[in-house]
C-alpha cells in the first residue's frame, strides 16, 4: 500500500504545478493586451543630396598618325627591275624616278615599230603617186576605170596601213617610257615591294608613298563610344609622349564593319595643320565630348530596380520616410549613374542600404553630400 500511496502523491504534486503554470501564462496574457505595439524598426541609412550637372563626359582613346593617302607605285608592264632608286622613310617629290626595268626588249620594239612606219610611208607615198597619174589619165581618157579604182583602193589601204603603223609607234614609244616608274606625288615611301633583280608582274607594288598632302589621326573606338558621339564632333589630338604638341580635326571617315576579332570601328580624324612633330606613325591621344546634354548624378550604389526598370530610394524630409522612385538611366559606369529623368534638384537620395528598405519605411540620416559638380 505505501508505494502505491506514494505514486498517488507525486501525482498530484505534478498536476498542482501545471496548474500554477498555467495560471501565470493567462496572467502574462492578460498583461500583453493592455501593452502598446512595439515602435517600428527605424533603419540607418547614407544619403546625397542631388543637383545637375553637364550630361557631356570627355573621353580619351589612343591611335597613330597616318597619311590621308597612300598609294602603291607599280609598272605597267612586265620586266626585270633592274635599279630601286628609292628606300623606307626616303621623301620623293612628284615626276620623281623611283625605280627601272631593263630597256632592252622595249628598245627592240620600239626600233622595229618604228622601221615599219616608215616602211608604210614610202608606200603611201608610192600609193599616193599611182593615184595621181591614173586620175590625170581617167581625165584625158587614156586609162581605164577599173584601173582608177584599184589606185584608188591601194591609196586608202596604204593611208590605213599608215595609221596602224603610227599607232604600233606609239605603243612602242609609250611602252619604252613605262620602263620608268616616277611618283606621281610628293610624299614619303612606307614600304618597299620588290628588290632589284626580280622579275616583276604589272601592278606589283614596288613602292608604297604616304602623300604630303594630309595627315590622319587613326583610332580603334568602342561601340559604345561611337554611338554616342555627337554628329560632326571636334577631335582634340596630342602626342602621347609630349601632350604640348596639339592639332585639332574632324572625322573623315569610320569603317561601317566592326572588326571581327576587337569588335571596335576603325575612325580616321582628318586633322586641322598638324605640326610638324606630329610624324607618320606617331602615338597620339585623341579627346571627345560626348553626351551633352543635363543630368544628375548619383553614386552607382543608390541604383536598385522596382518591376524590372531602374530606380532609386527617395526620403521625405518632412516624414523621414523612403518612397521607391523609377528613374530613366542616361549613362553609368561602375562608379556613378546619370539620371536623364525621376529626380529633382534637391532631393535626398538613399545610397548605402538600398536592399534593406521598404516602401514608408522611416530612416535615420547618417550624413548628407552634396552630389553638384
């Protein structure tokens, strides 16, 4: 009976503290209605003060300076070049000798044209003769017309045997000339094609000239950079290694195909009297405005999105609360943002803890700068 009466006690003990468990549980409850709701999570944030500014941006690129034209010499004819009279970096002036073939065979040519011409002459002139005296005779009566007719047929052949002789002549004449290649500008050689001593095929360049005429400055620009360039911009171009000596100029010409491995538009800048200094093949810095325009700016941190579009975190300065504000982007970079439309001037704007936020949220400013420039 006593482990019995026992279990019977332990028992009760247990349900006489469930009891008292329970009672403060409905005290605490009864205590938490009449508590007053907890104040809303206030959350610290950085902030700038927005204000325009000029949407242009300069940009530099490096390129080269280039001739505006470069042509390649080659002889019209084939030969054995025998003389270069020309070499790399080397100036020319125009109707300058840069190179010879051999003579020889055009000499030849020439000497038997020539011998052939004056072969058709004797017989036009013997043609010419004939002519005259069966004409005399057709008018007193002494010959026939079959005869006249046949001088007058041997006359006209020998007047056009005559004319392909003289232009036989000429061929001959202009061929032994072409044995002459001469600059038809002055510039500078850049190149060199074949060596004296080779037989040479017409159009193989011999030589390469940069003309005097015009300088380029010659770039490889982004996509990017291209599309947004104003329509007839102002190139600013210094040498790289000496920014002092400057030139100015316009764009001449931009390839319409990108280049398939770079992906960039090759663009010439024809420039405006480049100085001397400014030598074929030189570095050079060129510099642009691009955009235009106004915009504001802000840090790049205090760019979020709201249904897929850009925006940024705006503060009420009267509630200290945050409202989500779509934005239109002009331009950014990894370490400012453009903003074309969506802000005013003046306006506070959220830039560190952007993720943390929610619409009506109160914020505490922890500091203020002003974004002008």
């Amino acid at each position: 009976m006593r482990p019995l009466t026992a279990s019977l006690h332990a028992a009760c003990r247990t349900i006489l503290r469930l009891r008292a468990c329970l009672g403060v549980l409905l005290l605490l409850s009864a205590c938490d209605d009449n508590a007053p709701p907890p104040a809303p999570e206030i959350r610290p944030v950085r902030i700038v003060t927005v204000a325009p500014r000029s949407g242009g941006d300069s940009v530099s690129i490096t390129g080269t300076v280039a001739a505006e034209t470069e042509v390649n010499l080659a002889f019209r004819i084939d030969g054995r070049m025998v003389e270069r009279l020309v070499n790399v970096g080397d100036r020319v002036s125009a109707g300058q000798v840069v190179a010879r073939l051999d003579r020889q065979n055009e000499e030849n040519s020439l000497r038997a044209a020539r011998a052939q011409l004056s072969a058709t002459r004797a017989q036009l002139t013997e043609a010419r003769n004939n002519y005259q005296r069966q004409r005399e005779l057709l008018q007193t009566g002494f010959t026939t017309r079959v005869r006249y007719d046949q001088a007058t047929q041997t006359l006209r052949s020998a007047e056009s045997a005559l004319d392909a002789a003289q232009a036989q002549a000429n061929i001959a004449e202009n061929r032994l000339g072409y044995t002459e290649l001469h600059a038809d500008a002055g510039g500078t050689v850049t190149a060199r094609g074949a060596e004296p001593g080779e037989v040479v095929q017409p159009g193989r360049m011999i030589v390469q000239i940069a003309r005097e005429e015009g300088r380029d400055a010659v770039f490889d620009v982004p996509p990017s950079m291209k599309d947004q360039a104003p329509a007839d911009p102002v190139i600013e171009v210094a040498l790289t290694m000496d920014p002092t000596v400057r030139a100015t100029g316009r764009v001449r010409e931009v390839s319409p195909r990108a280049d398939p491995a770079t992906g960039t538009f090759r663009v010439w800048v024809g420039l405006d009297a480049p100085p001397p200094a400014m030598r074929l093949g030189s570095t050079v810095t060129g510099r642009m405005e691009i955009g235009g325009g106004t915009a504001i700016e802000v840090p790049a941190s205090a760019l979020t999105r709201a249904q897929q579009q850009p925006a940024v975190w705006v503060v009420d300065p009267a509630t200290q609360t945050v409202a989500l504000r779509p934005v239109e982007v002009l331009r950014f970079d990894p370490a400012r943002v453009l903003i074309a439309q969506g802000l005013e001037t003046g306006e506070t704007v959220v830039t560190a803890g952007v993720q943390a936020l929610r619409p009506g949220q109160k914020v505490r400013l922890l500091g203020s700068v002003s974004a002008a420039r």
